[in-house]
C-alpha cells in the first residue's frame, strides 16, 4: 500500500507555528471568495447606484439559507478526510473524493432549479422594498446558476485543506478573483449592464475555480488523484459524511435562515438602511471568513489527532485556535473602525445609508471576534465526531435564541439597534456551552483509550 505522504504533520509540534502557516492560505483564500460578492457591490454601487446596491445585498442571507445546507457536507468530507490521513489509510481518503464529487454536483443541480424558481417568491418573503425587488430577482436567479461550480470548488478545496494543502485553493481562487474583477468591470463599464453583468461575472468566476481544482486533482498522484473511472458512491462514506456533514448543514441552514427574519426585520426600514446593513454586513463578511478559516484550522488539526488517537493535543489545539481567531478579529475590527468612512464609501454614497452602516458595525463589528470563538469550538466538537452536539447547542444557544430575541425585544423597541445586538448576545450563550460540551468530550476519548488493552 502506497504510504500517506503529508504536507504538513499535524500531530506533532511545535502546534501554533504550523497553525499560523496553514492558516494564512486559507484566511487569504477566504478573503478572496468573499470578495466576490464585496466586488459585485462596489462595482454596482459606483455605477449603479444604492438601489443595486440594495439589490445584490438583500439576496445574500438568501443565497446563505441555500447553499448552507448542502455545503455543510463539505465540513462532513473534510473531516473524514482528516480523519484517514491520521490514521494512515489513503485509500479510504480517495474513496471519499470521488463519493464528495458525485454528492456536490448532484445536490448542487437540484438547489440551482428550486432556486432559480423560487427566487421571486423568496425575495417576497423577504419583504425586499418593490423598488429593489426586480433587480435583485434578476441578480439571485443568475447566481443560482452558478451553484454547482461554486459546491464543487467548495468540497474539493475542503477536502485538500484536510490533507494539509491550503496553498493550491489560495492559487485557484486567486486567479478566479482576478477575473472575477475583470469580467464586473468589463460587463458594467462596457456593456452598461446592472445587476446581472456582476451577476454573470460571478458564476464564471466561480467555474473557473472548480475546474482548476478538478484538473489538479486529475493530474496529481498519490491518494487525492482524482479519475472518472474510480467516479462512485460509496455508501459507508455517504453514511459518515452525512452523520458529520448533516448536523453542520442544518446548523449553518438554521443560522441563514434567522439571518434571514433578521434580514427581513431590516427591510421594513427602507432603501437606505437596508444599503447600509448590506454595507456593513459585507464588511463583516471579511472578518467572518478570516476567523471562518481558523475553523477550518481547527477541524483538519483536530481531526488529524482523533484520526492518530492523540486526544491530549485537543485541547491545546483548541487553546491555539481560539488564540489566533481572537488576535484576527481583535486586529481586524479595529482596522476597519479606524478606516470605516472611506471603506463604508466604496458601497454606499448616501448620508443616510452611510449613517445606516455605521449604526450596524459599531455594535456587531467591534464584538465579531466572539463569533469567531463559537466558529472555533463548534470545529472542535465536529472533529471530536460530535457533530449533532455541535448543532443543537448552536440552533438553542444562537438561532432559536436570535429568533426568540426578534419576536420579543424587537417588537418592543423596533430600532434597527436592537436587532443588531441579539449577534453578540447569542455568541457568547453558544461559546459557553460549547466549551463545556468540548471539555466532556475530550475526557470521555481520553478515558476511552485508557481502558483499550495496550500492545505488548
């Protein structure tokens, strides 16, 4: 049997020094995809005006609600992944490429129909203003089709992550972004196309990148060399991707979806403070993929160490992690307070909205870091298989409590203020528990392997 090459050892130390490198791929990867939408409203937003701006930021919780679900396998992938590098079985990993292949592009086929149907009726729910309503049934209808090339790219960078490659994702998407850029410029300026020009612009983007990352895959050797041949459903890795992959799902679906009330909250205060919180919710997005991808840290390194039965490193690998994500949310919150009125500036001209902006980023930007936190402790419990756990302290502790908080303060003080401070509010109930649940875990693994036989 060929033997599993690494690139990076995550079993051994020194542990904070190969995080920080694994890591910097991957937040500068995540930048990059979240500049995607970051690109569709600048560019609109200069143009365009508010209205598109409004646009292209009403759709994205929406587009969040329906991609979480599915892309929550990914995480499932990735782990099983991690889990088969640990333990040294290359064969059992490739298995779970080609099973992750056939998953995302079949789940993926089926959420670009339901949701280039539904798109105008979803918008609705929403309570997208009239005036908005058009352009933005038009933008999310386009970027439905681009779902499958973006499913791919996702599984298959997740699962690269897990075998110790951040650096080709970073490549793909690096290059896709350029274009991406390129293509918005290119069909706004020069064809004086809206909405759907950086909407076009967008899903060809994100092709790009999934086939960079498939033709990598076909030309590289060794146990993630992907073949149409070996193209197959493997059904006790569907069966452990779903067990990992189905609470994450659900959890990010139910976190989307009461992005989405808070979403529609916002709208019934009109064009310039919904331009506003998609300004600043798109600024946040920024600091939410650079934290997002200490999660992705923390799911491959720990997931590695349950694979290699090292349960000791658990928790000083959860300590690292929760480290690093807060310095990144500290550090970049105060950047982007310090820079807000030129960065707010690139999306929205109004006064209005302006003001709009920084109501939001005052009260959920200066507290990310907290969200950060939850992101690392949910990775911990979904690499210690704990994946349901993970999900129903995340729905009580941050989505039903979200929701509660919508259907009681709000309606009490109906201010855009007290929708915004049921985030931080919410971190901090799911972090508790989470660490709680962790520190159990850990002891239970641990005892675990001290009652197996020892070899002699």
């Amino acid at each position: 049997m060929q033997r599993l090459k690494k690139t990076v050892d995550m079993t051994e130390g020194p542990f904070l020094k190969k995080m920080i490198i694994f890591a910097i791929p991957i937040v500068l990867s995540g930048l990059l995809q979240c500049f995607y939408n970051a690109a569709d409203l600048i560019v609109v937003g200069q143009f365009k005006g508010d209205i598109a701006v409004a646009a292209v930021g009403s759709t994205g919780s929406l587009t969040s609600l329906c991609l979480a679900l599915f892309l929550g396998l990914s995480v499932g992938a990735g782990v099983c992944v991690a889990h088969h590098i640990g333990a040294e079985e290359p064969e059992e990993a490739r298995k779970v490429l080609h099973t992750s292949v056939i998953l995302s592009l079949v789940l993926s086929v089926v959420i670009a129909v339901i949701g280039f149907i539904l798109a105008p009726y979803l918008l609705k729910l929403m309570e997208t203003p009239s005036q908005v309503h058009p352009y933005a049934t038009l933008y999310l209808r386009i970027i439905f089709l681009g779902v499958p090339g973006s499913m791919l790219y996702n599984y298959l960078a997740s699962i690269l992550r897990s075998a110790g490659d951040s650096k080709r994702p970073l490549i793909f998407l690096g290059v896709s972004g350029l274009a991406n850029i390129g293509l918005n410029l290119f069909f706004v300026i020069v064809f004086d196309m809206g909405v759907e020009g950086v909407a076009i612009a967008t899903i060809v983007s994100q092709y790009l990148s999934a086939i960079m990352a498939m033709i990598y895959l076909m030309r590289t050797d060794g146990m993630l060399h992907f073949s149409f041949r070996e193209l197959r459903l493997n059904m006790q890795k569907v069966r452990k991707m779903l067990y990992i992959g189905i609470p994450s799902g659900i959890q990010s679906a139910l976190f989307s979806f009461s992005n989405v009330i808070i979403q529609s909250s916002i709208n019934s205060f009109g064009d310039n403070v919904v331009a506003g919180s998609a300004a600043a919710s798109n600024i946040e997005g920024f600091m939410y993929i650079a934290m997002n991808a200490i999660y992705h840290v923390t799911l491959t390194f720990v997931g590695q160490n349950v694979g290699a039965k090292k349960f000791k490193n658990i928790r000083r690998l959860t300590v690292y992690s929760a480290i690093i994500v807060t310095f990144i949310g500290v550090v970049s919150g105060g950047i982007l307070l310090i820079f807000r009125y030129p960065i707010i500036g690139l999306y929205v001209s109004s006064d209005a909205a302006m003001e709009a902006a920084l109501t939001r980023f005052w009260i959920i930007g200066c507290t990310y870091f907290l969200c950060g936190l939850m992101e690392v402790f949910c990775g911990t419990l979904r690499a210690l298989d704990r994946s349901v756990t993970a999900m129903v302290i995340s729905l009580c502790g941050a989505c039903g409590l979200r929701i509660l908080w919508i259907a009681t303060v709000f309606k009490i003080l109906p201010i855009p203020e007290m929708i915004y401070v049921s985030y931080p509010i919410t971190w901090i109930v799911t972090c508790a528990f989470d660490v709680i649940f962790i520190v159990i875990a850990a002891k239970k693994l641990t005892k675990n392997q001290a009652l197996l036989p020892k070899a002699s």
